[in-house]
C-alpha cells in the first residue's frame, strides 16, 4: 500500500544523517531572521511614506531650455523659436524693422494656454505598448470627463437624453453634420423620367458672411449628392438671406457662435420644415465669452452643435472634437460617418483629452480664468492702440475713435456670466477683424509692417478686410502690438 504524499515527506526527512538534518534546522532558522528582518524593512517604509506627500513631476524644462524665447520639445534636436527671435538657445531678438521679424498672425494656434501646460506637467499621459492593441476606439472616460466639463462651464445641455459623438478634431465633424443632415439622395432621388421639379437635388450649405473659412473646403472638395456649397449652385445666392427650402431641396445652415472671425455671438436665420442647423461652438468658453443659459441648440431634432479641443485646452494636433445632439438617429449618422471616415479618433489622442479634460474639471476651470485675464489683456491693450491713433473702434456701445484709416470690429456688450457668477462679462474674442477703410488691400498693408494675416476673401469677404489671431504667446503679441503701432501711426501721420 502506497503511504500518503505527506508520509513520504516525513520518511525522507528522517532519512537524513544527522549533520544534514542539523545543517537543514540552521537554513532553517536563518531563513526564519531573513524574513523577519525584512518584514520589519517593509513595516518601516510603509509607516513612513503612510503620510508623505506624493512625488512631484519632473518640471518642464521645453522654455526654460530656450531662453523663454522658444521651445525645445521632446522629440526635437533643438529650439524652435518665436517669431522674432533667433539663435541656438532663441536668445537673440531681431529688430522690429527687420525684414526677418515677421509675426504669423493667419493661423488659429492656441498658444495661450503653453504656459499654463508648462506650469502642469502632472497632468502628462504615458502608454504602455500593449495598451489596447486592436481596432476599438471606443472610450466611455472621454464621454464622461466631456459632460463634466461642460456642466462645469453651464455651456450646453448633456444629461442623458443628449448624444455625444467623439471625432478627429471638429473638421471631420463638420463632414459628418452635413452628411448627417442632408437628405440620403442615393436612396431618395426620384426616377430620371420623373419630371425635374420632383428630382431631389442636394443640400445646399449655406451660412451668413463673415464665415468660418474652413466651411467651403467640404462641399467644394467632396463634390458630394448629398450637399453642396449654396454659391455653386448659384454664384449669385445671398450672403444675408438663406435660399429657399423645399421638400425637394433641403437648405443646411453652419453658423459659428462666437462668430470666427468677428467674434459676435450669431443665431440662426434659416428656418422650416426642410431646414437644419449645425451650431459650431468652438470659441464658446469662458476665456471668449460669457456663457449664461447653456444654448438649446442641439435639443432639436434638426439640430447638431460642434466643439473642439483646440480652443479648450490648446491641443490642437491631438484631433479631438465631439459633437452633441439630442436625436439619435443624427447620433448614428454622425457615428457611421466617422466610422467610415477615420474609424474614429485614436485611443492616444482620447487619452490626451482625457488627461486635459479631467484636469481642467479637477482644478474648477483654473485653465479658463487664467486665459481669459490674458486675453481680456490682449483687447484692452489692442482697443488702446487703435484707440491711440485715431483709428475706428466699432462697438455695440458706440465708436470709440474715428479715422479714414483702419477699422477694428468691436466686441459684443458685457452679459451675465454663468460660471464667473459675474453681471457685466466682456467678450474677449480670439480674432481682431480689422478694414481698411480707402478699399485697399489690408493684406498687402499688413505685410508691409512684417504681419501675416488671413485675408478677407478667405471668409467670404473682400481684400480691404484681415483677420488676426489673438491666440498666439505673450512675447508674439507684444511685437504684434509695436507693428501695428508702426503701421497706424503711418496712416494717421
């Protein structure tokens, strides 16, 4: 009979001599010091780390490496200078006269939250290689830390009758609200024998001017049977007035709210049966404007509203943008839009957001309070300037000062801040618009003074109109202000 497994243990550790079963007792003893000792080495760390604050992130050292005057990222092999400055550590700066100083003022680059992100490298992401290896894009977290975000602010409506659908950057979301809007001409377009009143045509697009410049690319580009750019269609088509709805020609209306690149506030004008609207609210954050009564604009089933991380948090090559709508069959349109587009936005981008997202939530909106006392800056320090050379200021309030040269677009009047708590909140816009008032080319003008600016034309508009950004770091900015300085005080000399 077989002895049980414990037994035969027993039996070999008895048939041990004598010296190796005192040799084993030694071992085992010595193990038994070994255990305690280190026991005593864990208790001991544990007690106290128990009340130690945690360790702090490494600082960020991009600016400090360049002078403060440039940028030495991770992936880089040196300074990328502001504009103006130069050299190997961005330590020497070029004269304002110098052809060579040149202030890029055409883009929409949100540099005014760098130096905050500088000031917070805890809120830095890191992926593991293995992380979610496979095609899913799906991130509930971003959903969440997004509807958080905007109960914070009170600038649009989420509870759980809304649809949030994330996408690469509101770009993409722009396609997916017209193909989401637009009638399913494939599927709804008349037989050719019908007659032509009774033909389906496309949607026409269509939105007041100024408008967003990046509004005509896709219809132009996709040349799509679903929608198409209202002008052409009819080259002569309204800036003011929508075209006509019918059931056989559905008008889609993009307004942009705050208005880029006036900064005004904008509602819709399109209305009926066989109407839509897409409510971009890229710049309707604090640091912009005030945010009172969260706009219902994308309570309807007609209806879809856009926003993006950009104007947010800065992070604008990150590519996220989400949209809202309270209709869930616009929900499943934009979803499949996006699926077919870009299989949605890439986990690492969602995580970037994430961490973005949930820090500006975690801190109360800091991030918002910080930009906007420095734009709020910005225009008060711009207004004066023009102020300074009798150029028109136009206000909702009245002109401020009058000249033949220049026109700086004025902000809307102060309103009722929901998240400041604040009754008279001034609008601090992202963009000056500016008018050369002789009709000239206020490009061309610009350029003269070393400032690239977007023209006028790009917005629908004519040449005696530029747009500036107002987004761009401090010491930019300041160099922008003593060019403009130049080129005023030219005209009003």
């Amino acid at each position: 009979m077989e002895k049980a497994p414990l037994e035969l243990e027993r039996d070999n550790v008895e048939l041990l001599p004598k010296e190796s079963e005192a040799r084993a007792a030694a071992i085992c003893k010595g193990q038994a010091i070994l255990n305690g000792f280190l026991f005593v080495c864990l208790l001991v760390s544990l007690l106290s780390t128990a009340d130690s604050p945690p360790t702090p992130a490494p600082r960020d050292g991009s600016r400090a490496a360049c002078s403060g005057h440039g940028m030495l990222f991770d992936d880089a092999a040196a300074c990328e200078c502001f504009d103006c400055w130069t050299g190997s550590t961005c330590s020497e700066r070029l004269p304002d006269e110098s052809e060579l100083c040149v202030v890029v003022a055409n883009s929409g680059t949100p540099y005014i939250f760098e130096q905050y992100w500088v000031a917070h490298p805890e809120a830095a992401i890191s992926i593991k290689p293995s992380y979610h290896i496979g095609y899913n894009p799906d991130m509930p977290r971003l959903e969440a830390a997004i509807r958080s975000m905007h109960e914070l602010v009170g600038n649009a409506v989420v509870d759980e009758t809304k649809h949030v659908v994330v996408g690469i950057g509101s770009t993409e979301l722009i396609n997916a609200a017209l193909y989401a809007l637009a009638d399913d001409v494939s599927a709804g377009e008349h037989p050719s024998s019908s007659p032509p009143s009774q033909r389906r045509q496309p949607a026409a697009v269509w939105t007041q001017t100024p408008f967003y410049s990046g509004y005509r690319s896709p219809p132009a580009y996709f040349r799509s049977r679903a929608f198409e750019w209202a002008w052409d269609a009819d080259p002569n088509a309204s800036t003011a007035v929508p075209p006509p709805t019918s059931a056989a020609r559905r008008v889609i209306e993009l307004v942009t709210s705050p208005n880029n690149p006036d900064g005004h506030l904008r509602v819709p004008v399109v209305s009926g049966a066989h109407s839509a609207v897409v409510m971009d609210h890229a710049y309707l954050w604090p640091h912009f404007v005030a945010t009172g009564a969260p706009p219902v604009d994308h309570v309807s089933n007609s209806t879809i509203s856009l926003w993006t991380l950009s104007k947010v948090s800065g992070h604008a090559s990150t590519r996220v943008g989400w949209a809202i709508t309270s209709c869930p069959v616009l929900a499943a349109r934009l979803t499949a839009f996006v699926r077919a587009a870009s299989y949605g936005a890439p986990r690492e981008s969602q995580l970037r957001a994430i961490a973005a997202i949930e820090h500006i939530v975690a801190h109360d909106g800091e991030l918002f309070r910080v930009a906007r006392r420095l734009m709020l800056s910005r225009w008060r320090r711009l207004e004066d300037a023009f102020a300074r050379h009798g150029a028109l200021v136009a206000s909702t309030e009245g002109v401020l000062a009058a000249s033949p040269a220049y026109r700086l677009e004025g902000r809307d009047a102060p309103a009722a801040d929901a998240f400041s708590a604040e009754t008279s909140y001034e609008a601090s816009p992202a963009y000056a618009w500016v008018q050369k008032l002789d009709g000239g080319d206020c490009l061309a003008a610009m350029a003269s003074v070393g400032i690239v600016a977007r023209p006028g034309g790009q917005f629908g508009v004519s040449h005696d109109f530029v747009r500036l950004e107002l987004l761009m770091r401090e010491q930019t900015f300041v160099i922008l202000l003593a060019k403009l300085d130049t080129l005023l005080g030219v005209a009003s000399g």
